[in-house]
C-alpha cells in the first residue's frame, strides 16, 4: 500500500513511494561520489544495491563500519570496497553524500557537514514512528498493523528526527515475523534509495520537517526485553513478542530459579479453571505446553531451552521437570 503526496518532483521519481512535495532547481546528476555507513544485515541490502547501480550512479563508492566481523566488512572484502574505520579519517578526500542505514553511531555535525550535499538515512518505520535502533521489533510487538521505510536527511545530535524525503508504507500481516518483514524492508530500502539517489538535489530540495505528533522510540533491544512478564503479559501481546524477537532473542522465564527459553509459541484456547499467570501443564494431544497468561488467556509452548541442556520438545520437558514435581498442579514458570 502506497501514500503519495502531489508536488512538482514526482515525475523525477518511480511510482510506488511517498515524495515529500517542494520546489526544485536543475542540478548537478550523477555520477556521485559516496560514503556508506553501515553495519549490519539491514544495511547490506542497501550497501549491495549502490553496487549493483555503480556503473552509472557512482562515482566512488566507500565504506564505513565499526568491525571487521560484520557483514558489511566482509561484503565489502568480497566486492574490494574500500573501507573505513569508525570514526572516519577523511583528510584529503571528498565526497558528495553520505548515507547511513543501521549504523549504530550518532554521526557528529563536523563530520556531516564534509558533505556538500549532507547526507540522508534509510529507516525501517514510517517516521516519525520508532525513532531510535528497533523499529521493526517495535512495530511487531505493539502489534502495528502497518510500518514502512523513511528516506531522509541525517541530523545531528538526535537520532532519526531529519526532514523527510520519501517513505513507502508496508501493511504488517496477521503472524508476520521478524525475519520476514526485516527482508521486505530491507529490499524495499535499498529501492527507494538508489531511486532517491538517481533524483537526488530534487529529492533533497522536497524533503520537510517530521511532524512531531505520534513519535515514538524504538530503544535498542537488550536481552531483558525478551523477559516473559507473565502476571501483566496477555497471550496475544506474549505472542506478538514472540514474533518481533525472532532470530533476535529466544524468550526467557524461570522454572525455579533455572533460566529457561521458550520457542514454538502461538496462543492457546484452554477450557477449565483458570490458576495464575505463569501455570503451566502439559497437553499430550496438542504435544505442548500450556502455560496461563494474563487475562486468563493461554499459549502453546512446543520448545524449551533449560540452562545446561540441549533444547527440548514439550513432552521432554514435562518428563524430565513437571513430572517430577510432588503436585504437577502447582507447576509454574516465574
């Protein structure tokens, strides 16, 4: 589903994205000179479609990263992309733009006024909505029902609050999970950008302020964030977690001060007496745990890590834990 604003760019631009309307001047094209800041997966969705677009878009195409372990170095190894070291030493060099996707870094404003035509960023939420590191987690586990990429210009001192010059709205699909929308924004970021880039002064020329009704803040993600809450958690928000931290974080509880991790989980239709948040039981038809939420609302576990064990199916878990327990009815993950 797309959002499009009228104004006298949008024939400079494809069809299919959001452009910000503004007054525009003739300017220099490509072929640009670029420093790309990035650091992760997101990012080399984007890092890979400048490369692709080169040959005709570029100039020169340069790389900053903060580790020699990430697959933006190891990309950029492969592809003989030079690269920069965190923070960048650009003595005697010079380039046109900058663009930073998921870079991690404030970029100070010394450093963003090196490039005479600033630099922009590509962002996985609809801005202002989710500023900060975790978009994509956040939209999931408030359970949005649309998000979306932002093209816009790097400021400095805060994160994510630069004018917007384009973004493109992607409806979040009833039990989508991290790993799928993290690919579909990430493709579609690296589009709007080259698009953006093949039209850059006029792009930048129509970009405006965010508005500052609805933001909101994406923290970076810590482990603690994947804590089970199980007396103020309903099944529906345990479930919406669930998918927002997968392949980021298993989510954890505690069977009797031993750290657990729990996979496989969907929410649950129980019948009978409800105990408290955190009662769990085994259901051999369904092969899962069922464990009592908020709300007398229930999911299905069918995994679970247990401190210094292999990952195990439900059934072992009961087995080897819930069974042998005086009173299987007082089971409880805490």
């Amino acid at each position: 589903m797309n959002r499009c604003l009228s104004g006298a760019l949008k024939k400079g631009l494809k069809r299919g994205h959001r452009l910000l309307s503004g007054s525009a001047e003739k300017s220099k094209g490509p072929p640009w000179k670029v420093l790309f800041f990035g650091s992760d997966e997101f990012s080399l969705y984007s890092l890979k479609a400048l490369n692709q677009e080169a040959e005709n878009l570029l100039k020169t195409l340069e790389v900053v990263t903060c580790s020699q372990k990430n697959q933006i170095f190891k990309y950029c190894r492969d592809q003989h992309l030079p690269v920069h070291k965190w923070p960048p030493d650009l003595s005697g060099q010079s380039f046109d733009l900058g663009i930073v996707v998921s870079f991690g870094y404030l970029i100070p404003e010394a450093l963003i006024n090196q490039f005479p035509r600033g630099m922009i960023n590509v962002h996985g939420s609809l801005l202002p909505r989710w500023r900060g590191a975790s978009p994509i987690v956040y939209a999931l586990a408030n359970g949005d029902k649309e998000t979306g990429v932002t093209i816009m210009k790097v400021r400095p001192r805060k994160f994510d609050v630069g004018e917007i010059i384009c973004q493109e709205v992607v409806p979040i699909g009833a039990g989508m999970e991290m790993p799928q929308l993290h690919s579909i924004l990430g493709q579609l970021g690296a589009k709007l950008l080259v698009q953006t880039i093949w039209n850059l002064q006029p792009a930048l020329e129509a970009a405006r302020p965010q508005p500052e009704d609805g933001a909101s803040y994406a923290p970076k993600i810590t482990q603690g964030f994947a804590q089970v809450q199980w007396s103020c958690s309903t099944a529906k928000e345990i479930e919406r977690l669930y998918r927002a931290l997968k392949s980021v974080f298993p989510l954890k509880t505690t069977w009797y001060g031993t750290p657990v991790k729990l996979s496989d989980i969907a929410m649950f239709q129980a019948s009978g007496t409800t105990k408290k948040p955190g009662h769990v039981y085994y259901s051999k038809p369904h092969k899962a745990l069922i464990v009592e939420c908020a709300g007398s609302t229930w999911i299905s576990v069918k995994e679970v890590g247990v401190q210094g064990k292999k990952t195990m199916k439900a059934a072992d878990f009961y087995n080897g834990f819930i069974s042998k327990l005086p009173d299987q009815s007082l089971a409880c993950f805490q």
